[in-house]
C-alpha cells in the first residue's frame, strides 16, 4: 500500500520505508502536507506498514495478519485520530486521549496517535502535546499533520522529524480529473460529454447552494443525489467541488484562474458574494467532509451536514 506512492512521494516514500523496514522510527512525526490530496491515506498506509508484524508495503493487507485486517474495519485500538472539534483541537481530546494511552497495547507494542490539521491545537492543548512530545515513551509514535507548518509552535516543530510531502501539481489540471472520472465512472476514457456533464452538474449545485443556502437541502435530491449515485463519484464531485473554491480564492486574491477559466462570469458572481476568509473555510469544510465520505454509510446525510456546516449553524 505505502508502494502505492514510490512515485508520486519518491523522497518522502523512501525515508518511511526504511523506517520501516528497519523498525527504526521516530517517535513524532510532523507531516507536511503541503496540499497532497491523498496525504491522510499515505499517511494511513505508513501506519499500517508500522502496525504490521509482517511490514507489508507492497499490498493493501496481508491475508493473514489480525492487525492489518483490523486497522481496515477502522476499529485498531492502538490508532487514535484526533481532529478539529469546531474551531480548534481542545485541550480535553488530549487529555482523553494520554489516559487511553496509559493504558498498555492490547494488540502488538506500538500505539499511534495521529493529529490531523495540528495547527489548530489551541495554546492549552499545544502545550500538553509538547510534554508528551518531551519525554516520549517507547512504542508512542505521535503524526501532527498540517498546511500550515508555521502555524506550529517552534517548541514542538523541533521535536518532530518534519515530514515534507511533495504537492502534487496534477490534481490541479481539469484534464486529470476528467480522465480520473471517466477512469472511475466509465472505464474508458471516450465519453467526454458526460464527463462534461458531471462537472456541469456539480458546478449548477454549487451555484444554487450560493444564491438559495440552507434551502439547498430542500432540494438536495434533485441537485445532487440524482446525479451523484456512489461513492466514487462522491469523491469526485467534491474534488471538483474543492478545485472550484481554489479557483474562487485564485480570483479573489488577484491570482490566476488555474481551471475553470471558461466559467469566469459564475465564478466571479460566486466570488463576490464571499470574501478570502469565507472560502477559506468552505475549502477546509469541504476537504473534511471529503475525508468523512469512505467511512460514511449514509452519504445522503452527509450533504445535510455539508450544507449545514458551511452555513456555520
Ligand atoms: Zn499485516
């Protein structure tokens, strides 16, 4: 699995492997995602590959191992993930989280807590994670991840091995998401209309969610569950969703308009009726609940939550 990225995260992938494969790790690590679309599941083979008795990089499980069927039905107790609970990662979920970790690994001898957006811890829990990072103990491994490495403490910066992952200029272009989709959707790569289609779609969703807001959900099934019928395309769509409010935010702060150039009219109107901290946020709501979709069984739910989340209520 973690092979799986030789490629796109050639230095990053190497310097992980040999951690692996040596069993020589260290004991905080400090991802910088830099944007990488897929960093949260790189991040989870890594872990995986750790996790595993067999060190297996090169496969999505081995057939036999508890631990990496286990980690796959999201249930591994020695993972803990923590996130954001609104604003901020509050100084509660860490305390909650070092009482769960005093207790011993009830699977293997590795226990592994993964932050996500790290930047967001507030000043409180920031600094309990620094006395956990300041006398680490064996078999803890802590991964802070980030956008913003700056909006870490240098005190903690400097205690984890920084991890910088390459951006991965890619997903940037339209052309790639539209053979990712017709890759996904069709299996081929002939039927550009209705690639066409499904983004034009997307784009007249969002541009209702704009004008009308909460009301959107009155109308979700029409909108969006007509049209969006798995969860691959659901991944899809909010990727497109995300490169859209790229593009927005490129308009806004005087930049180019990377894709969506030929929609720059709607974009603009979008634009206007936002300002850069507004779509700031959208585009952090949008790449958790994007997160959210592989471990979500009611993805109709989750558009409820979507609209209601962006309407900060
Ligand atoms: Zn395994």
């Amino acid at each position: 699995m973690l092979d799986r990225y030789i490629e796109i995260q050639p230095i990053v992938y190497k310097i992980l492997k040999n951690a692996v494969s040596k069993d020589k790790y260290s004991h905080a690590y400090l991802f910088e995602t830099n944007g990488f679309y897929d960093s949260y599941n790189f991040i989870i083979s890594f872990v995986k590959a750790l996790l595993c008795p067999k060190k297996m990089t090169d496969s999505e499980h081995c057939n036999d191992c508890y631990q990496c069927h286990i980690i796959d039905s999201g249930n591994f107790p020695e993972i803990k993930i923590i996130e954001p609970d609104g604003l901020w990662i509050k100084k509660d979920q860490l305390i909650e989280l070092q009482n769960e970790f005093n207790k011993k690994a009830v699977i293997g001898n590795k226990k592994i807590y993964i932050i996500k957006e790290a930047d967001k811890l507030n000043k409180q829990a920031a600094n309990s994670i620094l006395k956990f990072l300041e006398e680490p103990e064996e078999g803890i491994i802590a991964i802070l991840m980030t956008d913003n490495i700056y909006g870490i403490l240098e005190t903690i910066r400097s205690r984890c091995q920084i991890i910088k992952l390459k951006e991965d200029k890619n997903n940037y272009s339209v052309k790639d998401t539209l053979n990712k989709l017709s890759y996904i959707l069709y299996k081929k790569e002939e039927i550009e209309n209705e690639q066409k289609e499904k983004i034009l779609k997307v784009l007249k969703f969002i541009k209702y969610y704009e004008q009308n807001h909460m009301d959107t959900i009155l109308y979700m099934q029409k909108l969006w569950h007509d049209n969006i019928k798995n969860k691959n395309e659901l991944e899809i769509a909010f990727e497109i969703m995300i490169l859209y409010y790229k593009d927005i935010l490129n308009y806004l702060s005087g930049r180019k308009i990377e894709i969506f150039n030929d929609f720059e009219t709607e974009l603009s109107e979008i634009a206007n009726k936002n300002d850069i901290k507004t779509i700031c946020n959208k585009l952090n709501i949008l790449t958790e609940f994007k997160e959210k979709i592989k471990y979500n069984a009611n993805t109709n739910l989750l558009m409820d939550k979507l609209i209601i989340t962006l309407e900060g209520r």
